[in-house]
C-alpha cells in the first residue's frame, strides 16, 4: 500500500469514525426528545380526560390522513380506557381497540395512591402503542391512554437512514479530501524517492534534487541534496587518492624492481655493492610500507571510529613527543595548558605525532628544540627548520604534496594530509605560519565549542 493510500485510509477512518459517533449521539438524543414528547403528550391527554374532556381523543389529520381514509380507522390515533379496581376495563374512546393489562396496571387500578403512573409498549396487531396508566386513587381505579407510535418510529426509521446516508457521503468526501491532500503533500515525496531508487541503480550522484520549503520534506530534500554533494565529494577524493596512489607508489616500486633484477647477479657485485643494494631495498621496503599504512589510514579514516571522550591535549602531545624523541633523538619541549577537549585521543596523539616528525625531518641537524604549544585547543609545533614559503603553505596539507626542498627527504607526502582530515573531524582547522627568528609554526586548531577548561596551564620539558 502506498503512503498515499494509507493517507487517503486514515483520512477516511476518522472522518467515518467521527460520522458514526455524530450520528449515533444524534438519533440516541432525537429518540429520546421524541419518546419524552410522547410520553408528556399522553400525561397531558390524560390529565384532560380525567377532567372530563373527552374530546381530545377526537379524530385530526395527521400526515396527511384524515378521517374516513381507508385502512386508517377513521384518523383515531389514541385510545382510552378505564380499569375499574376488579380490574374490569371500561372503553372510554378513540381507536375501538382494549389494551391490555399488565399486572402492574391492575395493581394501580386497585391500590394506587392518586398520581401513581407507568409507561410501557405493546403490540396490537400491526400497530405498535405507547400506554400510560395513571392510578386514580380513592377506589376509581386507573385511567389507561395509549398512543399509537408507528408513525414516530418510521421518522426514526428515517431518521436513521438519513444520518447512515449523511456518513456515507462524509466518509466518500473524506477519503476524496484524503486522497488529494495525500497527493500533494508526498508529491515531492514520490519525486525524492525516483531520485533515490535513480541514484541507486545508476550509481550517479550528479542528479538534480528539488529542495524548497521549512516542512518536514523540504528538510528532508535538503538533507539528501546535501549528502549526495557529500558522497560526490567523497568519491572524487577517493578517485584522487588512487591515482595519487599509483603514482606515488610507482617510483618505490620501479626502484625495488631495479634492484631485484640487479640481485639475480648478486653474487656477481663486490661487498661494498651489495651492502649499498640490500639497504636500499630495506629503505625502500621501509619506505612502501610507511606510504601503505599512510594510505589505509588516510582512506578508511580510522581516526573516525574511535568514541569521543575528555582528551588532556597537553598528556596527548606529551605521549607523541615520547615517541618521537625516541625516533630521531630530538629535544622536544611541551608549553600546554591544561584544557581537556571532547576528541578522539589516538586520532589527536596521531596528528600531534605526524607535526612532530615533520619538524624533525626539516630540521634534521638543528640543535634547538622543537616547541609544542598548547592553548585553548590550540596546537602549534615550531621549529627551526628552513620555514615554509608562501607558495607552499596553501598546499603542504594536500595529499602527496612535496615542496621543492622536501623532495630529497624520505617520506609521504601524507603525514600533513592525516593532521588536517584529525583537525577537520574535531571542528576545527590547520594552520602554518613563519616563525620569528626562522622557522616555522604548523599545527591545528580544535573547535572552541567543544573545549572544557579545568585547571591551569603547564610545561613539560624533554
């Protein structure tokens, strides 16, 4: 069923279910309205004859009848009689039918203090009857008048159908209302669910969605047109990486099939040729697998699956610098406070150590230390190095990019990449900047809106 029917249901269901209820409490208190009319009418005759004013059981058109019309009993509609306390009956007028006694009315005819009354229905023949007794009292018996009702239940009769005929026609209308108003609000539906199943069996992600509107579909559209621009994105990178991939994996691996052609003559070269090619086929194999997991990182972003919890960036830095003095023998200094943010803390530890590495690996032969400080989030690592130039400070975050000076030294071409994609799913952004005295500052930023200040700032030094 689709989402347009079962609007158009719903709508049709209610709108029966508030014609049911309508109608049922409209004939339940029309019915009542008229029984109590009746029953007031054959007080009030009653009272009248009682007085002595038989006349009011005197024939009168009714609907349409009058007297003498055939098969009408001349137009009477009521009938009276006496019940003596013997319980004999005595006809006082109207229709020429007795009523019968129940054992209720003959005890009120008997001993029924003056006032004393019942209702009952009988049937007589074709025709149904409303009767009242009235006890008389002081040894007169009761008073019996009865009113023939037949007419009163073919109004409700009709009545009735009336109200069933008035639901059917809501119910129709309902379902109608329903099913056009059902259609212009999944209208827009049904076009974002072609797009979808388009999407999904032609794979392109370049299709048109109509966006518009603060309803719940508008959102909805925007939201789809938006990860779709998303997944486009991701794709093209994706695309990038693998033939930035290729690319870079091509030299390393054209060296190492050189120098495995030149290994079938091993034993052919001198020892000092053999030690220079088995450590360039270690350094190079080195080299492969560091740009590998490079890659794997960089694409399935592992940083990303890690739960977000209270990370002390300053214990963060302190861990990576750990590693790295150890690596390459450097004095790194650590200036942080000690602000806790809402991160990821081996996605954090990764991009403070790839920062590490790469101040290490431009200031290879410097003595003076490399500086990490931390603020407010903020995470810079300076060094002494040959400095960043401009042309290249908007691009050393890219994927592969090598500056000019960079190209003899081992490595990547990743390691920024990976501090930038950290930075990014923190909120926040990366940043480089010439250092005062030589040098440069590089690191990133985690978004203020997720930092929680608890004490106060620190330093640590190795």
């Amino acid at each position: 069923m689709s989402l347009r029917t079962k609007f158009a249901v719903a709508f049709a269901a209610v709108a029966a279910a508030v014609a049911i209820l309508v109608g049922v409490t409209s004939y339940q208190t029309a019915s009542q309205r008229i029984g109590h009319e009746v029953d007031r009418s054959l007080l009030h005759t009653a009272e009248e004859i009682a007085a002595g004013a038989t006349q009011v059981l005197a024939p009168s058109p009714v609907n349409g009848v009058r007297p003498g019309d055939v098969g009408h009993d001349d137009g009477h509609l009521m009938v009276a009689q006496a019940v003596m306390p013997g319980g004999t009956v005595i006809p006082i007028g109207g229709r020429p039918v007795q009523l019968p006694l129940s054992t209720a009315d003959r005890a009120l005819a008997a001993t029924g203090a003056p006032g004393n009354q019942g209702y009952q229905n009988v049937t007589l023949g074709p025709d149904d009857y409303r009767v009242l007794t009235v006890a008389l009292g002081n040894g007169n018996g009761a008073l019996q008048v009865a009113i023939d009702v037949d007419e009163t239940q073919r109004n409700l009769y009709t009545l009735a159908t009336l109200i069933a005929g008035a639901s059917a026609i809501v119910l129709l209308a309902a379902a109608g209302a329903g099913w056009l108003i059902a259609r212009q609000i999944t209208r827009r539906l049904v076009r974002l669910t072609t797009l979808a199943e388009q999407v999904s069996s032609t794979g392109r992600l370049d299709v048109e969605v109509p966006t518009g509107g603060r309803d719940e579909v508008g959102r909805l559209s925007s939201s789809f047109d938006a990860m779709l621009g998303r997944l486009a994105g991701s794709r093209d990178d994706q695309e990038r990486l693998v033939q930035d991939a290729a690319h870079e994996l091509r030299t390393p691996l054209t060296s190492l099939r050189t120098n495995a052609s030149v290994l079938r003559r091993f034993e052919e070269l001198a020892p000092s040729a053999r030690s220079r090619l088995l450590d360039d086929v270690d350094g190079e194999t080195r080299e492969l697998t560091h740009l590998v997991n490079e890659l794997v990182e960089l694409a399935t972003r592992q940083h990303d699956g890690e739960e977000e919890v209270p990370v002390d960036l300053g214990a963060v830095a302190e861990r990576a610098a750990m590693r790295v003095r150890r690596r390459s023998g450097r004095t790194i200094t650590i200036d942080a406070d000690a602000t806790t943010v809402l991160g990821r803390g081996h996605g954090l530890e990764r991009a403070v150590s790839n920062l590490l590495e790469n101040a290490a690996k431009f200031d290879a032969g410097g003595t003076a230390p490399i500086e990490v400080v931390i603020r407010s989030g903020r995470v810079e690592v300076l060094d002494r190095g040959p400095g960043i130039g401009d042309a290249d400070a908007q691009r050393v975050f890219d994927r592969f990019y090598r500056a000019d000076a960079a190209r003899s030294l081992p490595g990547s071409g990743l390691g920024l990449a990976i501090v930038r994609e950290v930075a990014r799913s923190h909120g926040g952004e990366v940043f480089t900047a010439p250092r005062s005295g030589g040098g440069a500052v590089v690191g990133f930023a985690v978004s203020a809106e997720v930092l929680l200040p608890n004490s106060k700032p620190g330093h640590v030094e190795g």
